[in-house]
C-alpha cells in the first residue's frame, strides 16, 4: 500500500524558506536548467527562487493554497535545494525540517529506503 506524497498538499518549505543556489543552476548559463526569469541575484555567486527573499517567503512557482494542494510550476526544472528537500533524508531518516513545518510528529524508529527516482518508497 502506498501513502500519498505529502508534498502534494503540504508546499509548507515553499512557503518557509529562503531557496537559494548555485547561479550555474540559472538557465542563462550552459546546462542550466532552472528558468532565469524566476529568480533573483543574491550575491555574486547565489541565486534564489523569486518571493523567497522577501517576508513572509512564499516562492513564485508554488501553484496553490498551502496545507490543501499545491504544485509546482516548475517542477522539473527546479533548483538543487527543492530536489534535495524531501520527506525523508537519504538515509531513511526523517527530515525534521519537513515535518516540523507539518507540524507533524516523525514515526519513531522507522527508516525508509529510497527509491530509483530520488522519491520515497515504503
């Protein structure tokens, strides 16, 4: 039995943190992916998701209401730290930051193995 993706009605860290990255990441430079009009220069060498550096963050490819169902603009061309933020840490653990922004309590003791696409299998 599979659970739902959480992220799928969550968009909590969308709307939480600051998304910054590599500007390499940026479409304007070669092998880049992440579109370059959606985000904005923080320092030389940081780039971050437009909407994130402001308060109250909320980036501008979150599509949604927060807590109901969200997705994201973007989706497959979004930055390294979106692809590296998930549910549970690659080691099986849970991402506390995740859940704390749930505000949902981690299983105790349970590690979940990965899956081939980088998303979570039970």
């Amino acid at each position: 039995m599979s659970e739902e993706n959480p992220c799928l009605t969550c968009g909590a860290c969308c709307a939480y943190f600051r998304v910054s990255f590599y500007w390499g990441e940026s479409n304007e430079t070669p092998g880049g992916f992440v579109p370059a009009e959606l985000t904005e220069q923080v320092h030389q060498h940081l780039l971050c998701m437009k909407g994130t550096n402001s308060h109250p963050p909320r980036c501008v490819a979150l599509r949604g209401e927060v807590g109901k169902l969200v997705s994201c603009a973007i989706y497959e061309q979004r930055p390294t730290p979106c692809r590296e933020f998930n549910e549970y840490e690659l080691d099986g653990s849970p991402n506390m930051r995740c859940f704390k922004l749930r505000g949902v309590i981690p299983p105790r003791n349970e590690l979940r193995e990965r899956s081939n696409d980088g998303g979570v299998a039970r």
